[in-house]
C-alpha cells in the first residue's frame, strides 16, 4: 500500500523517477530478509535457552518486534504521502504521525 501511494503522490507532484520507485522495491525485498533474520535470532534463542535448561515463554520476541516497527513505519510513510497530496485527513492521525516522528528523532539522536 505504501508503494502504491508512494507512485500516486510523485504522480501527483511530476516527479517520477523509476530509480526511486527500484528503490523502493528493493527496500521491501529488504524488510522481509529482516523480518526473516528476526525470526532466526528468535529461534537460535529460544532452543539454546532451552539446551541449558533456561525456558522461554514466548515463541517471538524480535520477529514480533521488527514486524510492528516495520508495519508502524509503512502507516506513517502512507499517511506522509497522503498528506502529500493535500488530501484532507483526521487531526488526530497528523498529529500521531508528528509525535511518532518526533518519538523516533528523539530515540535516535540518543544513540
């Protein structure tokens, strides 16, 4: 879906670039490699925990993890190109959106 507003916002602007829109494709391809990863690290864990006698209640941790921040990023990457394309939205989905970014900005200017 992010795509799909993402082709429709440059449309929108007359600013088509097929490397961006290879980009973004890539990206995508990317996110699932990551999410994969994730699960990986989540079974590695979890069996080795188990080997020394540590038992783990939960079958996903980073897998779970990387999915909703990935899946968050993509709502607000929608909404971002929406607004974009000066179609009118809730005030409180824009105003999310705002503390979202700025939740993230702060976070990681921490690091």
């Amino acid at each position: 879906m992010h795509y799909i507003t993402g082709i429709i916002s440059v449309g929108y602007h007359g600013k088509i670039k097929s490397s961006v829109g290879l980009w973004g494709i890539v990206k995508k391809l990317l996110y699932a490699v990551i999410v994969a990863v994730a699960i990986v690290c989540d079974w590695v864990i979890i069996n080795v925990a188990e080997q020394v006698g540590i038992i783990i209640p939960a079958d996903t941790f980073f897998g779970l993890l990387v999915s909703l921040w990935l899946i968050f990023n993509e709502l607000i990457s929608i909404l971002e190109n929406l607004i974009e394309m000066e179609m009118t939205l809730p005030g409180f989905l824009i105003a999310l959106v705002d503390k979202f970014k700025h939740l993230i900005e702060i976070r990681i200017s921490s690091c």
